[in-house]
C-alpha cells in the first residue's frame, strides 16, 4: 500500500532517522496531544527507542513533542495487536462491509477504556495507521 507523506511528515521521519538510524514507515502527527507517532518494522522498536529511551527522549527535546514508536507488521492481526499493545486483545475478525475492510476487536471490559484512550486518542490512531498502511477503513472494539 502506498503511503504519501507531506512535508512535515518526511522531515519528522528524516530526524528520526539521523537521531535512531532507523526509518520510519509512516508517521503522523496529532495536535491535540501534541504527539508524533512514527511506525517501525517490529524488528527494529527497540533500536528506535533506544537504550532507556535515549533516541525517544531527544527527540522529545528537539521537537517539543511527546514521540511515540509503533510496531508494523504486513500481517494484519499482528499489526494491529502491536497498535493496541499493551491491551490484551481477546479476539479480532477482520470482515468487509459495503467493500471496505473492518476489523472487529474484542478486549476485556476492564481493559476497552485503555483501547479507546483518553478522548479516543488511541482508537483514532489506530484507525488512521490501519487505513493508511493496510487499507482497513473502520475498527470496531466491543
């Protein structure tokens, strides 16, 4: 799937890159948390991050930013088990409605208020990361 970036997106993924050494595959910026979230091949997160989160943390610095590092893989239950990570996710189907793909993803009751976090931050996340890089245009938790 092609992905196209802006401006802003490719510089934030050039920075990464000087301050990591490793490429980031997508990225997205959130105003309202004020957060840039980079997505990874899973290989590579913990090399991204950096020993106790050096990398991430200057990052931090240098753009006045909270910098998050997500895990991808072309596998979509395992790319979007990373993108909920660290919920548990009870069990996920992928279907298609009105020709679109969706992803339907059971977690524990006590569990779907960190699924959907704070004001749907992490729900919104994961549904734009999803239909960027695997074309799956909903994702339904119950």
């Amino acid at each position: 799937m092609s992905i196209t970036l802006s401006e802003e997106e490719m510089r934030y993924i050039s920075l990464l890159e000087m301050v990591s050494g490793v490429k980031a595959r997508d990225c997205i910026f959130s105003e309202e948390e004020n957060r840039l979230i980079f997505l990874v091949e899973k290989e590579l997160v913990g090399l991204c991050v950096g020993k106790n989160g050096r990398h991430i943390k200057k990052l931090r610095r240098l753009l006045g930013k909270e910098v998050e590092v997500v895990g991808y893989s072309e596998d979509p239950e395992e790319f979007l088990r990373l993108l909920f990570a660290p919920v548990q996710l009870s069990s996920l189907t992928l279907t298609e409605e009105d020709g679109k793909k969706v992803a339907v993803v059971e977690v524990r009751p006590q569990e779907k208020g960190l699924a959907i976090g704070k004001a749907g931050a992490r729900i919104k996340r994961a549904k734009k990361l999803a239909q960027r890089n695997l074309g799956i245009h909903n994702i339904i938790i119950r």
